[in-house]
C-alpha cells in the first residue's frame, strides 16, 4: 500500500530557477499556500472556484514535497517560486482575507489519486 502523505508543517521556497543562486525561504505551509492563491486567484471569484483553486494549489504543493522532486535532484529546497516550474510565491505579499479564512479551513486536504 503506498504511503500516506503528512502535511509539513514547513516548507522550503526557492526564489528563482531551480540551479540560480536565489536565496531559499522557509515558511508555514499554510502561510505558502495563502501566499500562492493570494497571487494566483482572484479573491472576488465565487467562492466554488476559490476552493478549487486552492485544493489544486495545496495538491501540487505536496506533490512536489511527498516525492521529493528537487531533493531528489540535489537541490535542499521542496519548490521555487518560478512559475516556468512551480506556483508563483511572492515573499512578504499581503495575503486576501477570505482566501487567507478559506485555506485555514481546507490547508490540510488535498488531491489524491489511487
């Protein structure tokens, strides 16, 4: 049976391509998913496609942690924040209230295919 992802409590962001000398950030994972939806979505969609969005956002998130795609590559962060690879992170950006309420609510579910 395969193993269960654990949603991490961290996670580590590369601010540029994945091989650049960006710097890494660590940060919650909930405050990353925030981060991301707050960049990726419109907080004025119905609040429908608003959980979609975000349960996709979280998915790809843990993808890239549960198989450790960079790690396994060398590289000691989980993602980048370079949308030619991953989901676009904005360190320090202001987050939207209900997207912020709406991932505190669903930051530990996610996508699963068996």
């Amino acid at each position: 049976m395969p193993a269960t992802p654990v949603v991490p409590e961290t996670i580590t962001v590369h601010l540029g391509q994945p091989g650049s000398s960006a710097r890494n950030v660590e940060v919650p994972f909930a405050a990353y998913i925030k981060n991301v939806a707050s960049h990726e979505i419109y907080p004025t969609w119905p609040e429908a496609a608003l959980r979609a969005n975000i349960l996709a956002i979280i998915t790809f998130a843990q993808n890239r942690i549960f198989t450790e795609w960079y790690p396994s590559q060398g590289y000691n962060f989980n993602i980048t924040n370079n949308t030619a690879y991953d989901q676009y992170f904005v360190y320090g950006r202001n987050i939207f209230t209900n997207i912020s309420r709406l991932v505190d609510e669903l930051f530990d579910d996610y996508l699963r295919r068996p």
